[in-house]
C-alpha cells in the first residue's frame, strides 16, 4: 500500500502565500516549524533540551501559514477551512541525500556532520511522519497534503534546488523506502499517534503514554491498540480494544516503566487496518 498522490486545483484558494480574499477560500497553513533553525533566521541552531518534536507538539496546535507560527488569526479561523499542505523543511537531495542549503544546518545538528545518506534519509521520513500524525490527530484541520511529489532536484551549477523531492528513481517513479513505509502509516485512513514527544528519558522512570487513533472512513473502526517497546528486539508493553466512530477520534492511555539500561529504544503503537499493520513509531534515549 502506498500513500495516495493527490493532485488537484483549488479554484477559490489563498494562492499559496496570501489571506483568504473571498468568503469560500481555504486557509493555506504552511507550519515549517525548523525554518526557525535555518540560517534564514537562526544561525547558530542548537538541539532543544527536550528535542524539537516535543518543543512545538506537546500541547494542540492551530498552524499558520509560514515559518513555525502558531496560530491562525481568529478572523480566519472561525470562517475558512484550514489546509496545511507545506510543511517538515528537511529536504534532501536524491543524489546521495544531501541536504540542500535550506536544511543543512538541521541535519548538522541533528543527525550528525558525518552522518550516512541513510540515517539523513531515516530522518525526514521518521520526522515527516511524526508531524503528520500530529496535524491530522489534532482534528482542527480541512485536511493535510504531503509536500511535495514531483520537484527539481537540481545540485550545484547556476540554479540549486531548495525543496527537492523524495523519489530516488523519476523514470520509474520510485520514492525512498523509508519514507513510503512511515508516511503511508502516517496517512492511513484509519491511523496511530504516539502523543510522547521527548527524544529521552530517565532511566527506569515510569510514564503515562497517550495514544491516539482517528478514523477518516464513514465505518465504525474496532480493534486492538498495541504499545512495544522495542531495542535490540520488540516487548510487549500492553494492548488494549478500542472503538472509533466515523470521522472521529478516541485516545488510549498506558503506564509504561522505562528500562534503566542506558541505550537507544523505539516506543511503537500499532493497530491493524484491512490488511494492513499501521505504527506511530518515537525513537528515544535513557
């Protein structure tokens, strides 16, 4: 199953970068919460204390429409539908994922001056995903939109791309593994998120995890909630059942106590959809 590629014309839109100027215009939110860790506007990025995620998804969010303000303003939002369809701003390149100018410095920081194309490329498609099951669980959109499919990929010489795309093969259109594997969990009509944001922890502290599960089909969903805690193999934390109404939303909560052996853990929620094994997925340290 891949993630659907929705091409459309808006003919009432907000043109991309302008407020709504007529009564049935959408909203056009572009959220980029790590544009505020680019040389555009902070040169000098440095790891927040608790990891980026947790910084701007701690708590529910109303986007704006550029440059990770929050919030759009009242007159707007009570009278347009909301579509956020630009938003993460870490690109990278299809030539051996590197990143353009635009997204350098977060890469830098947060995966490593040294690091692999493939732990770059682990990146976007874990952080992409994260900030989409966060939008689409917050329930206060129209509708949110992958950015972006098809896009100039162009390294060096007179023109250098800004916002590449995710295919690795144009020809055959094939897109980065990782990244269809996580974002077509992330979009899946019936979907997971992990409402834990930190990207560490104390050792053998124990923590109240928040799940939540959506449900975008006019079916009722019932099934099973998991949580695995994962490292060097899966452990089962708990499941529970759970049921969904059409187009609604349903939390489950679970107590977990965190390993004391220092390393590196992955927290996944899973939950089955037709056929398929749908994971929020939080990648954390003790």
């Amino acid at each position: 199953m891949l993630f659907v590629i929705l091409i459309f014309q808006i003919a009432h839109g907000t043109g991309g970068w302008t407020e709504p100027s007529a009564t049935q215009d959408i909203y056009e939110a572009h959220p980029y919460f790590y544009v505020v860790y680019t040389p555009y506007v902070n040169s000098r990025f440095t790891r927040p204390e608790k990891g980026p995620l947790w910084e701007w998804m701690n708590k529910p969010q109303i986007p704006d429409w550029y440059s990770g303000k929050v919030g759009v303003p009242i007159k707007y939002y009570d009278k347009h539908p909301i579509l956020v369809n630009e938003y993460s701003w870490t690109w990278l390149f299809r030539q051996n994922a590197i990143p353009p100018f635009t997204s350098k410095l977060i890469y830098d920081v947060m995966v490593g001056k040294n690091s692999s194309a493939q732990q770059r490329r682990y990146f976007r498609a874990y952080e992409l995903a994260a900030e989409t099951e966060y939008w689409r669980s917050n329930r206060k959109l129209a509708g949110v939109m992958f950015f972006n499919m098809l896009e100039t990929s162009r390294l060096g010489g007179s023109v250098t791309a800004t916002a590449p795309d995710d295919m690795i093969d144009v020809q055959n259109v094939v897109f980065e593994s990782m990244l269809v594997k996580r974002m077509t969990d992330a979009l899946s009509p019936v979907g997971i998120m992990i409402d834990r944001w930190e990207d560490h922890f104390k050792a053998g502290e124990e923590i109240t995890c928040n799940l939540y599960a959506i449900n975008d089909t006019y079916e009722k969903w019932t099934g099973t909630i998991e949580l695995i805690l994962e490292s060097n193999k899966e452990s089962m934390v708990d499941k529970k059942y759970c049921s969904i109404e059409p187009v609604g939303k349903t939390g489950v909560n679970f107590k977990i106590k965190l390993p004391v052996e220092k390393g590196k853990y992955k927290l996944k929620a899973r939950l089955k959809f037709k056929d398929h094994t749908i994971e929020s997925i939080r990648d954390f340290e003790i």
